[in-house]
C-alpha cells in the first residue's frame, strides 16, 4: 500500500523530528553559553541579551525553555550535577558504611569525568557562594543537610551509639570534607599532581582511596571513644576507693 500523504496544514514526521532536534540544540547552547557566561561574571552583570548572542539564538528561547533569567540560571546550576543527596542510598535501608562512603564519593567524583563543563558548574558554584543569589541557601536546605544527617547517622549506627552527638557531626564533616576538597580544589590537585586526575581509572582510585581513608578516620574515632571510656572508669574507680576509704578512717584523737 502506498504512504498516505500528510493531512493539509499538519508538518510531516521528518519535519516534526528536524523541530525537535533544533529545538534540543538550541536549549543546548542556551545552557552552555549561560553557564560560561554565569561562571566568568556572575549572575547579576549577565544579561538575557549576552547569553542569547552567545548560543546564537533569540531572547525569546529563555522565556520558551527556562521561564526567565533565574529558571535559566538554577537549570545551569545543576547541571550536569546531580545533587549529592538524590544519589545516596535510602536511609531506611540502613546501608553498610562502605556501601554510603562509596556512594558519596562517587557523586562528587564521577562528574569530573565530564570535562570542562562541569569544571565551569564547579566554578559558577563557588561564585555562587561569593554572591549568593538565594541558590545557595537553598542548596543548604534541600542537599547539604539531608547528607550531612544521612552520614551522621550512619556513623551513630557504626559507633554504637543511639543518636549523634558533636563528634559525630565533626566526624561527619571530615569525612565529607574529602569529597568537597575534589570540587573546591580541583584545579589545585591538577596543579600539584595532575595524574591524581587525569583520567577515569585516575578519578577512580580517589574513590577507592578515600572510601579507605575515611575507614581510617571512623576507626580512630572509634579507639578514641574507647580509650576515653576507660579513662573515665578508672577515673570513677579512684573517687570510689578514695570516698571508700575516707568513710573507713578514724577520726582524730581515737
């Protein structure tokens, strides 16, 4: 049987898919170009203007696509970034501290292996925090928090404690500090010992080694607790002995 022609008015499928391309490659360069844009100026010197001339597109596009300046702006904040806390394990599943330690590591670390543009996210983050729009303290809120509590209470389960109490939280922030350190410092590694970074196998082992170096920190919290108890029992066992034997003296002149 013969194809039957297209309704009249109605664009034919090839000229549908050809739309939607264009119109996928023209959000594309919009994001990019704002993100570059955003990352060197900062949100307020950026206009609407610049970032269309940028992608090679019209004003119009960002109201299309993104709402306005600020919808255009928390798109590229995220980015090619997942907020960490989406891609920990659920609480409820009470997951093994190596499982969440690898698990956290990862979200930090396997955005690097997209190149520049995540280095120009990481960059636009840091400006963010410099010249707070809002998105920062929401980012507080909304992913910092949750994965700061997640890692506390997983570390409570491993020390044996039934809630977390300050050192815990201090703990909590060392052991994410590592991963941090890969988004804050990345052009400070590369600086110091580019291999450390240079490719996925590279990026890899820092997951690897600091799933292991946060062990380390865990374990010595551990005997630190231990060997605090003890000295407090001993403690308790002097003032015990020493009331002891004041109550067993005599008095003077007896």
């Amino acid at each position: 049987m013969p194809d039957l022609p297209a309704p009249s008015g109605a664009p034919a499928p090839a000229a549908n898919r050809a739309s939607r391309r264009d119109g996928e490659a023209s959000r594309e360069r919009l994001l990019l170009a704002a993100l570059n844009l955003f990352a060197e100026r900062g949100y307020a010197p950026t206009s609407t203007r610049d970032i269309a001339e940028a992608a090679g597109t019209n004003v119009a596009a960002i109201a299309y696509y993104f709402g306005d300046k600020a919808g255009l702006y928390r798109a590229v904040a995220e980015g090619p970034m997942q907020p960490i806390c989406r891609l920990l394990p659920a609480e409820a599943a009470e997951p093994r501290l190596e499982d969440m330690l690898r698990h956290l590591y990862s979200a930090y670390v396997e955005p690097l292996k997209q190149g520049q543009p995540v280095r120009q996210c990481l960059k636009l983050h840091m400006r963010e925090m410099l010249e707070p729009t809002g998105l920062w303290s929401s980012s507080l809120i909304e992913s910092v928090k949750p994965v700061h509590e997640a890692l506390a209470q997983a570390l409570s389960r491993q020390l044996g404690l039934a809630a977390p109490d300050d050192d815990v939280r201090r703990l909590a922030i060392c052991i994410a500090a590592l991963g941090v350190h890969q988004h804050v410092a990345c052009d400070v590694i590369d600086a110091i010992a580019p291999q450390l970074s240079a490719d996925a196998d590279a990026l890899d082992t820092w997951i690897d080694r600091m799933v292991l170096f946060a062990c380390a920190m865990v374990d010595a919290e551990r005997k630190r607790r231990a060997k605090a108890s003890r000295a407090a029992g001993r403690g308790a066992g002097r003032l015990a002995t020493a009331a002891g034997g004041r109550r067993g003296a005599r008095p003077p002149g007896r």
